[in-house]
C-alpha cells in the first residue's frame, strides 16, 4: 500500500455500510449527486446549502473517468448501467448529473428509464450572454462536451450574437483531480488548457467564460492566476441547486443543522484514497468513502 494512501479500514466496501445521518428518521430525502469524478463537489456544496438536512450520496464513476474520451454511444451505455446500480442501492429521491459531459447526452435516456427526477447540469450559455459586454464569450469545457448538438442548440438559442470560442480541454478535469489529491500541476500546464479561451478581435476581446464542465470551479483560483486578463467565469451550481430545491422542496422544517454533514463519498474505481483527498472530501461534507466497484468494461458490456 502506497504511504500517502489510508489504511483499508478507511474504505468501507459495499454502499450498505454507508452511513445513516444522525437524527434523520424515515423522512430523510436523499440527494444522489453523480459525476466521472471529483468535478461534482462543486455542485455538491450549493447542493448541502440549499438541503443540509438531506442524505448525501457523492458517486464518483472514476472507473470511467474521465468521460470526455468516451464515444456517445459507450457514454449512454455506461451511464445507464452505473445509474441503475446506485439507484437499486441507494434508492435516491432524486439525482443531480453534475455533469455536463453526461447531462449534454444522457439525460433523455435517464428520464426514460427512471422515474425519478433528474437534474442536469449543461454549459450556462444563456447567462454568459447576459453577462458579456464585449459580446465575446468562450466555453471551457471537456472535448465531448464541445462536439455535443445540445451544446451548439444552447449557442444558437442564447449567444448568436456573439462570437462563441469552444474550447474542448482533454486534460484540465485531470488537473482539477490532481490538484485535489495534493498534486497541483504547474501553471504552464493550466495555462496550455485555457489559453485558447482568451480571444482577442479589432472589435474587443474575451470578458466571459463559461466554466462547462464541473471540475474546472475546483481549479478557478489557478486558472485566474495565469489568466491574460481578468474575466467573469460563469458556474452553474447556484443555478442547479436552487432546481433541486423547486422539486423536493426547501429543508425539511424542525430540521436543527448540527453544524456536521454526513454524506458518503461512493467510488467506482479507485480503492486507495491519498490522505489529501479523504481531509478534501471530509472538509466538503463526505466523512465516509466507499468503493462500490464497477469496472468499465464489466458495466459497458452488462
Ligand atoms: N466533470 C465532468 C463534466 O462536467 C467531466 C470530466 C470528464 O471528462 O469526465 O463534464
């Protein structure tokens, strides 16, 4: 075992041994917040304020991360095998995609097969194009995310008349993970990622960017520090919990927040968590880490 990993006791196998919230009775809801990775924290914290009284499940489906790479075809595929497992084990009341590589695809195929509510997160190209006034607007996001129709719908529907820079990054979701766990990349290698979102025309320049994937939040701070210029970087995760809140509903009344969150932490492939990671994911409300695996080829082909 690697000498920055925990100890295996710190990884409770099996989604039964998670936990059961302190003084929540049969009227706890449980919030499923679902990404390839640990892109979906920064959805989860609007989630726990919105909800503080809810049950958190965090599934990271790293077995398969990063999703950028995956076709369309082996993106559904897995998406609808993975979500069926944590369905049947966790019986949510409702999922948050906090992801946009998935949400831009699979959504539909989510709410055909399931009858639970699904909450997507997509690029916020509506409020980017709100907030530019130069009229120049790029969106930073996974390569998958860029090439989606849904993606290019959003454009032609909100942002027509500006000029929109898609930048498909293959490897930031990667740099945000590594950051997380300790590892922070050097900023040449984050400013190689976004540099082409910095746009420049005799006419005006880059004032807003979308962040389109839920990991680049996690790594603003660096992307900031080797921006050209300062711009305003929209996040959609105060926009995606305040839909969570319109379909279950606001925290339960009587609810007394004992200052503790108690959610789990669900992993699909990994099996050692660095120290950095468990004090990063403690500090964001997940105590608990649970390897539940789900091999990629196993659950594509299932
Ligand atoms: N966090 C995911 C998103 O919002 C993507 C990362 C990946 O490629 O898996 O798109």
């Amino acid at each position: 075992m690697p000498t920055d990993s925990l100890p295996p006791t710190h990884l409770i196998a099996g989604a039964a041994a998670g936990p059961t919230l302190e003084g929540a009775g049969s009227r706890a809801q449980t919030v499923l917040v679902f990404d390839s990775g640990l892109g979906g924290l920064t959805v989860l914290a609007e989630v726990m304020r919105a909800r503080p009284d809810a049950r958190i499940v965090y599934a990271a489906d790293d077995a398969a991360f990063p999703y950028g790479r995956l076709s369309e075809q082996e993106l559904v595929a897995r998406v609808l095998t993975v979500m069926g497992r944590l369905i049947a084990l966790h019986a949510p009341d409702i999922v948050v995609i906090a992801c946009n590589t998935a949400s831009t695809l699979v959504l539909p195929h989510l709410r055909a097969q399931f009858t639970l509510p699904f909450v997507g997160t997509v690029p916020a190209i509506k409020p980017a194009a709100i907030a530019s006034r130069t009229r120049h607007i790029s969106i930073l996001a996974t390569p998958g995310t860029v090439e989606r129709d849904y993606t290019r719908d959003l454009i032609k529907a909100y942002a027509d008349d500006c000029l929109v820079t898609l930048v498909g990054s293959a490897n930031l979701a990667a740099l945000a993970e590594a950051e997380l766990a300790g590892s922070p990349a050097p900023d040449a290698d984050i400013l190689a990622e976004v540099e082409a979102c910095f746009v420049t025309t005799p006419i005006g320049r880059t004032d807003t960017i979308v962040l389109g994937c839920t990991h680049y939040p996690l790594i603003r701070h660096r992307i900031e520090r080797v921006a050209p210029w300062p711009v305003a970087y929209i996040d959609p995760a105060p926009a995606i919990a305040r839909r969570v809140v319109q379909l279950l509903g606001g925290p339960l009344i009587g609810h007394e927040p004992d200052g503790h969150v108690h959610g789990t932490a669900l992993f699909t492939g990994r099996t050692h968590v660095p120290v950095e990671l468990a004090r990063a994911l403690a500090a964001r409300g997940l105590p608990t880490i649970v390897h539940e695996p789900m091999p990629l080829a196993t659950a594509a082909a299932a």
